[in-house]
C-alpha cells in the first residue's frame, strides 16, 4: 500500500496560498482519477482506492501545517504503511517557483509540516515531492508562505499540474530510485 500525503491548511482563508502546494496538487491528482478526497478519518480527509492494482490512500491532514505529524502517523499506523511507502508532497521556500525534488528521504530543511511529521514517525525516512514557491526576501516568511498565488501563478501551476499526475501516478507503480532518475 502506498500513502499520498498532501500538506496544506484547512478553510477558505488559505486557498489558493503558497503553502497549500500540496492540497493543490493532491486535489488535482484526485480529480485526474474522476475522484474527490472526501471520507473523514484521523482529523484529515482521505480516500483509498486502487490505482495500477495498487491500493493507495490520499490524505489531507486537517491540522494545519505544523502539526501534519500525527494525521500522517495515525493513517500509517491503522493501514500499516511502511514509512518507505509514503510520499509527502509540500511547499519549498528553497526552490524556484514550480521546480521540483523527489528525494527518498532526508532534513525537513526548516518546513514546520516535515518537522512535524519527522519528529511524530521518529523517522525522517519517508520520501518528498518537495514543490518550489521561491522566497521573497522583502515579506515576512509566514506573510509570504500564507499569501495568496497571483493570476499569473495560477495560470502557471495549472500548466504545471499535468506534470504532477504523471509523478502520482508514475510513484505509485516506479521504483523511487527509477521515478527519481525520470523526473529530478
């Protein structure tokens, strides 16, 4: 079984911002399959389902950002998911905007929701789809994570988001060495 996690705030007020990368993408990949991410487990929403003959479980922690840990460590407790079978996609101040890491596990490089998640699991070996926001020097970090994406950016991430299936989908039948050699 393998554990899609996408990291992001709940509510309307954060739509739309920097640091719901992974619910965009996430909501995107869910839609590619004609799905919605809608069942309710653990303080975040899910859905299980079989992709490629693989079952899969997507999940939207509902915890907000700095406490993804324990929604991501209930989920692969109660479906036995190995930690390895887990992919994280979040929000990169580090990247350029719309470039993208999949690494196979490693630091949280300061991301409050990885930190979580790392400290909960006691592991930092889980993999990453780390997706780049860039970083405006001349905002406050949290102002600028929790702004919202211009027109621009949104034309932008739409054009990218068809990418971002295939990574899905390509995670969920690859070997990550093999994903990561296609994809980095």
């Amino acid at each position: 079984m393998k554990m899609i996690v996408g990291l992001g705030n709940p509510g309307k007020e954060y739509e739309n911002t920097r640091h719901n990368m992974g619910f965009i993408v996430l909501d995107n990949f869910a839609k590619s399959l004609g799905i919605s991410i809608d069942k309710n487990k653990f303080n975040a929403l899910y859905k299980d389902l079989f992709v490629a003959g693989e079952k899969v479980l997507l999940v939207k922690p509902l915890s907000y950002m700095n406490l993804s840990g324990e929604v991501v460590q209930n989920f692969s407790n109660y479906y036995d998911v190995d930690y390895s079978d887990i992919l994280v996609i979040s929000d990169d101040l580090d990247l350029d905007f719309l470039d993208y890491r999949l690494r196979l596990f490693g630091s949280s490089g300061g991301h409050n929701g990885l930190k979580d998640i790392e400290r909960c699991l006691g592991s930092n070996h889980f993999k990453r789809f780390r997706i780049g926001i860039s970083n405006n020097k001349n905002i406050n970090t949290k102002e600028y994570v929790l702004g919202k994406f211009s027109k621009n950016d949104i034309n932008s991430i739409d054009k990218f988001l068809p990418k971002t299936v295939d990574i899905l989908n390509d995670f969920v039948i690859m070997d990550f060495e093999k994903l990561m050699s296609k994809y980095n």
